[in-house]
C-alpha cells in the first residue's frame, strides 16, 4: 500500500492539507482567492477571484509533480450561479487553453462573506 503525500497549508493551525498525493493523483483542497495572507478577498470580482485560485492550483500542482494540463475533474462552488458562471467560465477556459478535464460547478453558500468561488481539483501526477 502507497503511503499518502501532503502539502501543507501556510496556516498549521488549519484542520486540512494543500493536497495530498495517493496512488498516482493529486486531490487539491478547495482554494479560494484571498489577498495573500489575509482572509480577505482578492476582488470583489468572480473573475479576480477565479484568477487568484487558478494561479494558487498552478503554483500547488507544481509542487506535487502535476500541472494543469493533467487535470482529471475540476469541481466549481459558486455563490450566484447565474449572475457568475459566464464570467468564471471565461477565466476557466483562458486559464486552460486546450485541454478539457471533467467538471461540475454547484451553486453553494461560502463560508467567509465576499468570497464568490472556491474550487478543487484531482489531476495526475507525472509528465
């Protein structure tokens, strides 16, 4: 039995990992877009948040030996489906260029008030 691999959080204090690595994937804990070091929202935009979460995945698949174009499911919350999918949508696809892993995105309540999207992520690892 393979042994499970965690990237911490920043935050020890924290209850959860960055990630963790099992069995050839990468299963990347839901990020959201803060201001860095804060509990702050990045924007008060989805489309700045969305930005701010997708470079924070580059920066977490990396360091677990993946990369965005390994993505397996990728799984979206937001808190005003309608008024947001369009424009999240779009900073997704940019964000991705050519590559279409599996997706949901749910409408959900989040826990910090102005945060608008959080998202998560099971990619391979390797090449």
């Amino acid at each position: 039995m393979s042994e499970i691999q965690t990237l911490p959080m920043a935050n020890a204090d924290l209850p959860l990992a960055r990630a963790a690595v099992h069995g050839g994937l990468v299963y990347v804990s839901g990020q959201v877009g803060f201001k860095p070091g804060t509990t702050t929202p990045i924007a008060e935009d989805v489309a700045g948040q969305a930005r701010e979460i997708f470079r924070l995945i580059d920066e977490i698949l990396s360091a677990a030996g993946s990369h965005k174009n390994r993505l397996v499911m990728t799984r979206i919350y937001l808190t005003q489906v309608k008024r947001d999918f369009p424009a999240m949508n779009e900073v997704y696809a940019q964000w991705l260029g050519g590559h279409r892993p599996a997706r949901t995105t749910v409408g959900v309540e989040l826990a910090i008030d102005g945060l608008l999207v959080e998202v998560d992520c099971i990619a391979a690892v390797g090449e």
